[in-house]
C-alpha cells in the first residue's frame, strides 16, 4: 500500500453513470469500488455498506464486490459527489481489510 496514495472522493462512472469510491491511486491508476442500491448484481451478492454515503439518500447502499481499476485521467471528467463520505466502519470493513492479508 505505501506505493498509493491515498484518496477519499466519489465520482460516477464512465459508461454507467453509477458512483464509485476512489481510495487509491499510483501513477495514472486509481483504485475504485462501484457503489449501488442492488442487494445483488448479475447473481453476485453485493457488500451492504452500514450507511449510505450519500446524506441526502436514506435507502440501503452496497459495494459491488472486488476492487477495480481506472484511468485518473478517465475519472476526472467526471462529476464529483463532493458531500459523500465513506463511514469509518465501512472504511474498515471493505477497504482496509484488504491489506490485513
């Protein structure tokens, strides 16, 4: 982890229009994971979030499983969801939890 630096933004997606977290980014690569309000995506059980990011929207939100991989370049074009914030518990859980393995 100590070669990315990290980030804490939402932006939407190319493509999809659906908001992803970006947590991390090296060189020209950012690290994402897709936010929605689907308990499951193409047969998959998404990761229920303990609260949603966005304060203006009390529905169940997930993460769609795995991690993902995007241009900065690709990303910044994109609209910024500048009062979204990631609980800490959700932090825990879903992002730092992968670099405990």
């Amino acid at each position: 982890m100590s070669n990315f630096k990290h980030m804490d933004e939402f932006r939407t997606q190319k493509g999809n229009g659906h908001p992803a977290y970006l947590f991390e980014a090296k060189d020209e690569n950012v690290r994402t994971k897709s936010i929605t309000h689907s308990a499951s995506t193409h047969g998959a059980k998404n990761q229920p979030l303990h609260s949603n990011p966005n304060p203006k929207d009390d529905s169940k939100a997930y993460f769609l499983p795995g991690i993902r991989t995007k241009k900065e370049s690709a990303l910044k074009k994109h609209k910024k969801y500048k009062d979204w914030k990631l609980s800490e518990q959700d932090k825990k859980q879903y992002i730092m939890s992968n670099y405990s393995k």
